[in-house]
C-alpha cells in the first residue's frame, strides 16, 4: 500500500484528462509525465518524493488521479491496451479477472480453446476455469467451434470475457 504523503504528492504534482497524465507543477507543467514502456507493455512513471525516486503503475496512478483513492484490486484495461488510461477503461478486478480479459492465442494458432483433432476432420473446444479443464464438445467445423467457445466463454467469464481475436473467425 502506499503512503498517504506519496498519494499527495501525486494528487498535488499530476493531473490527467483523457487518459493523458501532465505535470501540474515545476518547470514541466502541461507537459505529459514521462513514461517507461515494459515488454509486457505495462507502463510505469517515476516521482521524486525528496529522498529518493519513486515508481508507480502508470494504469493505478491513473485511478488515483480519477477516483482520488488507490484501488482495492488489480487495474484492468478493458480494451486489453495496458497504454490506454482513460477513466471508461480502467475497471478493478481480481487476479483472475484480469486474466479472463487478455487476447486469445498466437499468431499461428489464434482461437485459443480450439483444436484440430489428430484423427478425422474435428474440433475439440476446451475452456479452463477455477484451475480446471472443462471440454465444452466436439465440432464438424472451426466455425462452429469457435462459436461454441465464445458461449461457453461468456457464460462462465461474465464481463470479462474478452473475445476480440474470434470475431474474425466466427
């Protein structure tokens, strides 16, 4: 948890509107706070508190600018772009909420949950939930597969089911 004198100093020193955090003291007043892009593409912006500098989530800062509180939870970005800190973006969830929200599959297998079988012409969906491996069926066809998938993903991820990478195929 953070200090009530970081939280301050960040209400007094930043300032955000549509997503963009600006200095609202010093020399840099106006002008977007410098931000440090992981790999991941989570971001993190530095703060000096007079003693020594201080680093925080760029996606939690954002919460605290909005609501004037830090959050309870983790910080997911809905739209699954850890650099988009708009306040309509931003909802709190658990661990695995966060998990249920993020793009499904790799470049050369993209629907997640769906496999080829190794014999005949079928598709097997799979979907894990709760550390479990739950087999929703068997299709004809890729199409039908995925359509099967995305159900099965709404029912049991709720809001944040995130089927962005399907919808070209289904």
């Amino acid at each position: 948890m953070r200090t009530e004198a970081e939280t301050q100093l960040i209400k007094k020193s930043w300032s955000i509107k549509d997503g963009v955090i600006t200095w609202v003291t010093g020399r840099n007043a106006g002008k977007p706070v410098a931000i440090q892009t992981k790999k991941c593409g989570h971001q993190t912006m530095n703060i000096w508190n007079g003693e020594k500098v201080v680093g925080f989530s760029a996606g939690r800062a954002a919460w605290l600018l909005y609501y004037g509180e830090w959050p309870e939870k983790e910080i997911d970005h809905i739209d699954c772009d850890p650099t988009n800190h708009r306040k309509e973006n931003l909802r709190l969830a658990t661990r695995q909420e966060q998990l249920l929200n993020r793009k499904a599959g790799k470049a050369d297998r993209p629907n997640k949950g769906v496999y080829k079988r190794e014999y005949g012409n079928k598709w097997t969906v799979q979907i894990w939930m709760d550390g479990k491996c739950k087999t929703v069926g068997t299709f004809d066809s890729e199409q039908k597969a995925v359509c099967a998938r995305i159900k099965a993903m709404k029912e049991l991820h709720g809001e944040f089911v995130n089927t962005q990478s399907y919808s070209e195929v289904a």
